[in-house]
C-alpha cells in the first residue's frame, strides 16, 4: 500500500469521526473501490474506529461498476469479521468501469460469499439507512465518485420516507 495515500486519508476520516464524541459515530460509507488502493486503507481505517469503540459501520455503498469491487468490499468487512455489513451495489451508470488488480487479489485471498445480484441498489439502500436513524446522527464518508450521492438527492419520497433526497439528507446525516 503506498504510505502516501494512507497518510493523505488519515486526517480526513480521523476529522470525520470527531474523537471527542462519547457515542459511536454511526457511519455509511460510499466507495468506488476501484483503480486505487485508497479505499481499502480508509475502510481499515473504519474498521480501527470500530474496534475502538468510535464507530459502526451501518452499510457501505459501491458506485464502482466493475464486477469484483463490491465483492471485495464484502471481503474486506469479513477479514475485519463484520460479514454482516451490507453492501449496497450500483449496477449501472456512475463511474466509469475501471476494475483493479487489488480487487480480483482480496477477493482470491479472503473469500467470502457475496451474491452481487441480490445486493440493493444504493439509493434505496440510503434512504432505508438514513430513514432508520436518528436525526443529525450519520456521517457519510465519500471515498469516491459522487454518483450514488447525488442520485440520493435526486431522489423523490417514496414508501421508505416522505421526505425527498435534500430533505431526508438534512434532517439525518450530521457530517
């Protein structure tokens, strides 16, 4: 992994979760977790906070198109034994279709089932999480293309809320 680019999302991620808050920062993550390794560090990064007691991950969004990013996310979340995370899948549109040798690696070292298929897309994943959860109470940590996120405020009510895209993201996520 280059030293740089871990050092580069350090203070980002760490700025992010705000230390000095005494309840776990309730996170979702959006990545591309694609063409550079970035997006694994930051995920470690998570997963530290987590085991710190400064964090939960409450799902991880995939705009990367290519077929082994959103698996490799998954295997990622089960290294750090969180299998259970769910990974939301966009399956078009977006960002370009890169793909990655770090990808095809993680998801070759550290198997783990993920059924690319049955994932949710990532709107409807974000409005399921941000509906579910207190208001001010979510930091989203963007790791890559924007797609999914102004897809999300693009997004009109629907039976998860009645709010619209900006409204909801107002009314839930702190940072």
């Amino acid at each position: 992994m280059n030293l740089t680019i871990f050092l580069r999302w350090l203070p980002i991620l760490s700025g992010a979760l705000g230390f000095t808050m005494a309840a776990p920062v309730k996170l979702i993550i959006d990545t591309d977790y694609d063409s550079d390794v970035d997006d694994v560090a930051a995920v470690s990064l998570a997963h530290a906070y987590v085991d710190a007691g400064k964090a939960e991950i409450l799902g991880v969004a995939v705009v990367g198109l290519h077929e082994t990013c959103a698996p490799a996310v998954h295997c990622q979340d089960a290294f750090y034994g969180r299998p259970e995370i769910p990974v939301a899948v966009r399956k078009s549109g977006g960002g370009p279709l890169v793909g990655s040798s770090y990808t095809r690696t993680l998801i070759e070292k550290f198997p783990a089932a993920f059924d690319r298929a049955a994932a949710p897309e990532p709107v409807p994943f974000y409005r399921k999480l941000l509906a579910a959860a207190d208001d001010q109470s979510i930091v989203i940590v963007s790791l890559g293309h924007l797609s999914n996120l102004a897809d999300l405020l693009d997004s009109q009510p629907d039976e998860i809320s009645p709010l619209a895209g900006p409204d909801l993201v107002r009314k839930k996520v702190a940072r």
